[in-house]
C-alpha cells in the first residue's frame, strides 16, 4: 500500500469529479453523500465510514454508511451523542478522537469489527456544522497535512451537497406554504407575468371566473378577465401601457362585471399589485379577485329602499295633507257629510301609513335575525279568515270574495296577529292584482298533518320566472296593468317569514292573465321556531 503522492492525487481528482457531476446531476442527497463516503475512506485508507447530519433540532443522525453492515450502524450513536459538545468540531477541525477510543473499543467488541482509529471530519458552511463525516481505519495511522487537505475537498463537497439539499427542501416548503396561503385565501388570485399572460390562479378564482387553472396557465390574462360593463376608466393593460407600475406599491383597482366562461356575469373588484425586482422590473403582477355581489345587491337594495320609502310614505302624507287643508276652510266644515268624508279618508291614510311603517320596521327586524312571537295560542283561521274577508268586502265592487271551509277545521298554534298578517296580505294582494275583479276565494283544506290555506284570484298572474322572486324584499312584477297598484314589495317577503316560523311553507301558482293561487301549509302541531331571515336572496 504505498501509494505515492502523485498516485493519491489522481485517485483524488477522479473522486472529485464524479463527486462534481454527481452533484451537477442533482442526485438525492443520500446517494451524494455516501458516494462522498466512499471516497474518503478509500483515499484514507479506512474500513469503513458514516457521515450524520444535523437535524433540524440540532441533534445528529446518521444518513450514510460505508463498509458497515446495515444492522450494526444504531451502534455507532455514542459518536454522534458527542458531537454537539465537541468544541473542536464545532469549530470546524477535523479529528482524530483518541477519546473515543475507548468507546470504540466496545463497539468493535460488540460488533466484532476491527476499529481502532477513527477520523471525525466537519462538514461546515458559513461557519455553521452540517455534519460531520467518520472514517474508522483498522490500524493507527498518522493524520498527515496531506490527508488534511485530500479530505478537506471532500468535506466541502459534502458540506455544499447538504447545503443545497436544504436550500431545495426550503424552497419546496416555501412554495407548498405559499400553495397553501393561495388556496386557503377566499378571494381569488392571479399570478401574472411581466407580458401579462397567467402563470398560476387559485381555487377561488377558478369558481369566481369559471376558468380551471390548467386552462388558464399560459393565456392572455385578458382571456380570463373579460369585461363586460367596467367602473374604473382603465384596464390593466392600458395602466401598463400607461407606464403603470410606477412603485413596487403602485396598486390599481378595477371593478364591474365580468363574464364568466359559462357566460354568466358576476361583479368584482380587481387589485392588481406589482412585484419588482431591486432593479425596478416587473416580476409579476398579483391580481387579487374579490367577488362583490353581495355589496352590489346590497347597494341596490338600498336605492331601492329609497325610492320605495320616498313615493310609499309620501303618497299618504299628500292625500293626508291635501284632506286637512281642506278642512281648514271655513266652508267644508259647515258641511257635516263633507267632513265626515275627509275625515274617514284621513283615517284610512293614516292606517296605510301606520301599516307601511309596520312592514319596513318587519323587514328590518327580520333582516336583523329575529323577533320572537308575542301570543301563541290556538288560532282558528276560520275566524281570522272571515274578519279579512269582511275588512275587504266592502272595499271592491268589482270583486266577490268567498270562503270555502270544510266543517271540521282544526285549530293551529301560532300568533293571532301575524297568521291574519299573512292572509290580510294575500287577499290585498289578491284585490289588487287583479284591477279587472273577479272572484277571489279563501279556501282551506285538511291533509293529515297539516292544514292548508289557499286565496285565488283571477287577475293579472305570475309569469313563471318571476313566480319565486316575488318572496323576496322589495321585488315588484312590472306588468303594465298594475303599474298604477301602490306596493312596496314587503308584504310576500313577510308573508313567508312568517309561515316559516310557524314551520310551514307558501308557494304559488299562476297562469298569467288568468289568475295566482297562493298557498300556505301550516303544521297542526305548530313548533314555534324564533324569526328568522327567510332564505331568499337579497334583490
Ligand atoms: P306589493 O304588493 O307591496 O308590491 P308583495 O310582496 O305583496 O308586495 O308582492 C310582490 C309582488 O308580487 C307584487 O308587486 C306583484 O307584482 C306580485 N303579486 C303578488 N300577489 C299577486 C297576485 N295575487 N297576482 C299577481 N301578482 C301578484
């Protein structure tokens, strides 16, 4: 085994290289190390070898083994036990360890191998230990300059190997946590390029475009985003075009509504934000998708409760004004039958009014998440039925109002007030609806295990697609034969609150130009549930 120098150097540089290439080749981490391994023990004329890594609790494990049957490598743990208290390896020298020999010398009783020197060799970058590679040799020999620096390559290569090993694992937690953070974000978000086309879309925004990511990645980003009615004067790419981003926190907002790839419109408001290099390059552009709807429905329902608020309440208040000025005139109140008029009149506006009132202050408790029912008892709906028929008998010459009851009806639990609410609001309706006349009949009807009211007309009808809209807050059929009908479009929407609370239901049937049948299901054994915001979309 005399090896000369020269010959050492070769066997040296041949080791490098493949080390290098390896390491080029992107090899795992394990196959690197134990090629790195094998080296150094051959060129240190050793039997065998481990190499253990730091952990990321600081403590040691072995990831590679030379020359030592698999079993027995648990053995070597009190070499790795002492490194973290090995101030020479900390600092990055390597070793012979004469103190542990000793231990050495039981693991090579232990397990019959032939241990009696072995070489601790640091594995460091920038100062920090990685991991340290162990090289037992069969006999003492001395550690030359040589040797010295023949491993130093090697622990450096080892050292790079581990380093880049965890800069890639650093890299793929990196991105799986940013993987992560995209998918969890309820809003949607797009990564684009500097030439604005997609690099990558969230789940979010899949559901909000319609797009799935792999269909989008690569495109335009204007394929994805198509406006169809936009708020803000500028698109991103006339901003871009524009000079736009000016700063890494130069941000552009753009909402309106967007067609989706189904072709459905949905309303959004885009942020877009850029992501520069030091250098002031655009790297990428964040598009944060926020889906505004609701805010929309909310801003018209508003506008809508404006209007209907400003014409409902002011109506009264005229006719109510107009009446009293009248009144004020010496002249009207010398005749008693004219002063008798008027004041019923005003009566009668100021009830609407009070009703009006009642209604949006119904609407917005409900809205608000509940009200509780003042008196529940056992209601008759006969009664309650026959006290709204006369209320509107006489209000209508044109119509025939008429109640149909089987002789045996049961009674229901529920609140007195609010089940006549419920019919007072479908016979009106009923009335209103149909400016021609006709016969408008209140029916009621006994299945097992419930009781079911019904008020048909013969008016102006539903057409079908409006026929589940008309429940919801302030919506009104536009039909030109009863433009002219006064509403606010509350009444079906507490008609339904108010059946549901009393675990029914209320639905309808209408031919339009024919009639509308509404129905309402009440449980006999009524459950009282708490008020609640009906299920209705906001329109
Ligand atoms: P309002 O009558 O105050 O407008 P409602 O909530 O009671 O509000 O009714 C909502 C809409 O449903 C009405 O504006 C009307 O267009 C339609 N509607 C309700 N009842 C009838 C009916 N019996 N026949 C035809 N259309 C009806």
């Amino acid at each position: 085994m005399s090896l000369t120098l020269f010959d050492y150097r070769i066997r040296q540089r041949d080791y490098l290289l493949s080390i290098a290439r390896a390491l080029v080749s992107r090899l795992n981490l394990r196959a690197v190390l134990r090629l790195i391994l094998q080296a150094s023990v051959d060129m240190l004329q050793g039997q065998s070898g481990l190499i253990a890594l730091r952990n990321d609790d600081g403590a040691f494990s072995f990831w590679a083994s030379y020359g030592l049957p698999a079993a027995l490598v648990s053995e070597f743990e009190p070499l790795v036990a002492d490194v973290p208290a090995n101030a020479d390896l900390l600092a990055g020298e390597e070793l012979l360890i004469p103190e542990l020999s000793e231990k050495l010398g039981q693991i090579a009783e232990q397990t019959g191998l032939l241990l009696r020197q072995v070489v601790a060799l640091p594995m460091v970058v920038e100062r920090e230990l990685l991991g340290v590679i162990f090289i037992f040799r069969s006999h003492s020999l001395r550690f030359s300059p040589d040797d010295r620096r023949i491993l130093g390559s090697f622990a450096d290569y080892a050292a790079i190997a581990v380093n880049n090993a965890r800069l890639y694992e650093s890299a793929v937690t990196e991105r799986r946590r940013l993987d992560a953070l995209l998918e969890a974000i309820g809003d949607g978000v797009l990564v684009l390029r500097p030439d604005l086309s997609v690099e990558r879309m969230n789940r979010a925004l899949s559901a909000i475009t319609g797009w799935r990511t792999a269909d989008a990645a690569g495109r335009p980003y204007d394929e994805i985003f198509v406006w169809e009615r936009r708020n803000s004067s500028r698109t991103l790419a006339q901003a871009v075009e524009q000079g736009w981003p000016f700063r890494e926190r130069d941000t552009l907002y753009v909402e309106g509504e967007l067609r989706r790839r189904n072709g459905s419109l949905i309303s959004v408001g885009i942020t877009y934000a850029p992501l520069l290099t030091r250098g002031g390059r655009v790297l990428n552009i964040i598009a944060v998708v926020r889906d505004i709807t609701r805010f929309r429905e909310a801003d018209a329902l508003k506008d809508t409760f404006i209007s209907v608020v400003s014409h409902e309440l002011k109506t009264p208040v005229a006719i109510i004004k107009g009446y009293a000025e009248t009144l004020l005139r010496p002249e009207a109140q010398r005749d008693p039958g004219l002063l008798q008029e008027m004041l019923g009149a005003i009566t009668e506006e100021a009830d609407r009014l009070a009703r009006l009132v009642d209604d949006l202050l119904d609407a917005s408790r409900l809205q608000a998440g509940g009200l509780p029912f003042r008196d529940v008892e056992d209601v008759d709906l006969r009664l309650i039925a026959r006290r709204v028929v006369s209320r509107y008998a006489s209000q209508s010459e044109r119509h025939t109002l008429r109640l149909e009851f089987p002789e045996q009806f049961p009674t229901v639990r529920g609140d007195p007030r609010r089940l006549e609410q419920v019919l007072d609001n479908l016979v009106s309706n009923a009335i209103k609806y149909s400016p021609a006349g006709g016969e408008v009949v209140i029916k009621g009807e006994v299945k097992p295990a419930e009781v079911i009211l019904s008020v048909s007309d013969e008016g102006v009808g539903i057409p079908l697609d409006e026929q589940e809209r008309i429940f919801d807050r302030f919506y009104r059929v536009e039909n030109p034969a009863t433009r002219a009908v006064s509403g606010t479009g509350l009444g079906l929407y507490l008609t339904r609150a108010i059946v549901q609370a009393h675990g029914g239901r209320c639905w309808v049937h209408s031919v339009p130009g024919a009639g509308s049948t509404f129905y309402v299901a009440l449980p006999q054994e009524t459950r009282l549930t708490l008020w609640q915001a009906p299920s209705v979309s906001l329109r």
